[in-house]
C-alpha cells in the first residue's frame, strides 16, 4: 500500500472488501438481519456516492487518522467482564441505524474500507456471531459495489492497484469459508473480544502508517531548544512554522510567520514606515492563552537581526 498514490489504495481495498462481503453472504446468508439491512443500506448509498465524489479534494490520510483514533478508543472494551457487557447492551433505533448508516457511506466512500471502524455497532447490537458476519456482509456489499463503478468512471485506479486488489480478493474468500468452520468453536463473548482486539490493533497500524504519510506528504518537523528562562518548540507543516514557547514570566505562547498584508490596519502604517530602515522585516502574530494577539518585528540588516518590536 505504501507504494500506492493514496487515491488509488481505496480501489484496491474496495475490491477485496466487495469480494470479502460476497463470499460471507453466500456463506452465512440464513443469518442476515434485514431490519437493519433496510435501514442501513438506503442512507448509506446516496452518503457512499458524496464521498467518492469528494475524494479527489479530500487528503483520505487525515480522515485515516481519524478513523485510527477512533478504533483504538475501543481499548476499554476489551477489558469488560461479560456481565457489564450484557448490561449495557441496548438496541439502537431506527433513526440511529439510518445516521449510522450515512456515516458508514461517507467514510468508506473516501477510504475505502469501514468494516472495522463500525465492527462496535453490530458488536454492540446484540446480535449473534453468525449474525453480525452475516448482516454487516450484506450491509457493505452493495457500498463496495458502487466505490468500485465510481473508482473506475473516476480514473482512480491503476494496474498495480488492480492486481493487489485481486490479491486481497483472493485471501478473503478463503477467510470467509474458513470462518465459517471456526465460528462455532468460538463464545459469543471470546468473538466480540476477538473483534474489538482487532479493531485496536488495526488502529494502532493505522495510526502509525498513516502518521509517517503525513509527516512526509506535509513535510512536518519538530524541533526545540533550551533557554535559562524560557523553552520553544518549532512544529514545520507545509512549510509553515509553529512557534511554541513557554517562558516562566509570559507562559505559554504560539507564534506564526505571517506576511505584512495579514497586518491589521494600523500596524500596517507602523511597517510601511520601518520597511525601508532594514533589509528585511519578519513578521509573527503571537497567540497567548486569555489574551489579544500581538505582533512581533523582527528587523533585519545583512542577515542579523537588529531590532526586535513587540506590538
């Protein structure tokens, strides 16, 4: 996946999960609940067709980041004793299940998967192990079907996408018709633990490949350095810098370059007069906690800084 255009890698992980939820559905189709299956599918398509719409302006990476905080917020779960389990399982109504659905649409539109992410919903349910293979198959099997027609009218796809799609395709029938030999080994509560371990782990994964992405995609960096009285950290994003310093006197404060048309009215006149005194002027707007924004000068001749104002 890494060697993938992050547009392209929800072509690949629709074709294994189209695959995926065919293959379940032919397996454990006796075990579908279709009243969520009516409820679910109906939102969910118009939601799945915004979202691939919005994928050529939507970076798929941050909305990943998120989806990896929420999978690994499911950590507390896996260490419930099965009797608090049974009694905070409620069933959700009817308008719940429709916004569920939307969402579910939406997200798996730009990433291409939400399998995991929505695992807590059917987990939660109260359905049965064959149950919740069954009904969250049919629930996403019509979604993967549109991404894919989407994708290709698109142009978001490629070779390589395709055969590591067909790969994935591959590995996942083989899963389902194994699954269906293990699933009665299996009690109800050892299945959900299984499933909300799974949902952790595949956040933390997820957490940490899409993070380097975005570290490297947006060129972000951290530096700091050390003074008697003060402390500064500077984040770099997109080649914009984020001051962050705490000085015992001032506290905390976050500075940004910013350039002179950015300036209110009034300090505008006060640079129009110093611009011609120095090489250079640097200009940076100061956030502190409970306080306007101030502004800071920094003037420059042949490289040094020679004066310093404080607005």
């Amino acid at each position: 996946m890494l060697l993938l255009p992050s547009s392209v890698v929800p072509f690949s992980l629709t074709i294994g999960s189209f695959t995926s939820s065919v293959s379940r559905i032919s397996v454990f189709k006796k075990h579908i609940k279709w009243q969520i299956f009516f409820w679910f599918v109906p939102f969910s398509i118009p939601a799945v067709l915004l979202g691939a719409y919005l994928i050529k302006y939507i970076n798929p990476n941050y909305l990943q980041l998120i989806v990896a905080f929420f999978l690994i917020a499911n950590l507390p779960e896996l260490f419930k004793t099965n009797k608090i389990k049974q009694e905070n399982q409620k069933p959700y109504s009817k308008f719940l299940l429709a916004a569920i659905g939307f969402f579910a649409g939406f997200i798996s539109g730009i990433t291409g998967a939400i399998g995991l992410l929505f695992n807590r919903f059917y987990l939660r349910f109260g359905l049965k192990k064959e149950e919740i293979v069954a009904t969250r198959a049919a629930n996403e099997v019509f979604l993967h079907l549109i991404k894919l027609i989407i994708y290709i009218s698109l142009g978001l796809y490629s070779s390589t996408a395709l055969w590591l799609g067909m790969t994935i395709a591959a590995a996942t029938i083989l899963s389902s018709y194994t699954v269906k030999y293990i699933l009665p080994y299996l009690s109800e509560f050892l299945f959900k633990k299984i499933g909300y371990g799974a949902m952790v782990f595949s956040g933390i994964l997820l957490f940490i490949g899409t993070s380097d992405k975005i570290i490297q995609q947006d060129k972000i960096s951290l530096s700091s350095s050390h003074k008697t009285s003060e402390s500064e950290s500077v984040i770099s994003w997109r080649n914009t810098d984020f001051i962050i310093e705490f000085a015992f006197d001032d506290g905390f404060e976050v500075e940004r370059p910013i350039q002179s048309d950015e300036l209110p009215n009034i300090l505008k006149e006060k640079y129009n007069s110093l611009k011609n005194q120095y090489d250079a002027i640097h200009i940076e707007k100061v956030f502190s906690f409970g306080q306007q924004p101030t502004y800071e000068f920094y003037c420059y001749r042949k490289n040094l800084m020679i004066r310093k104002l404080e607005i």
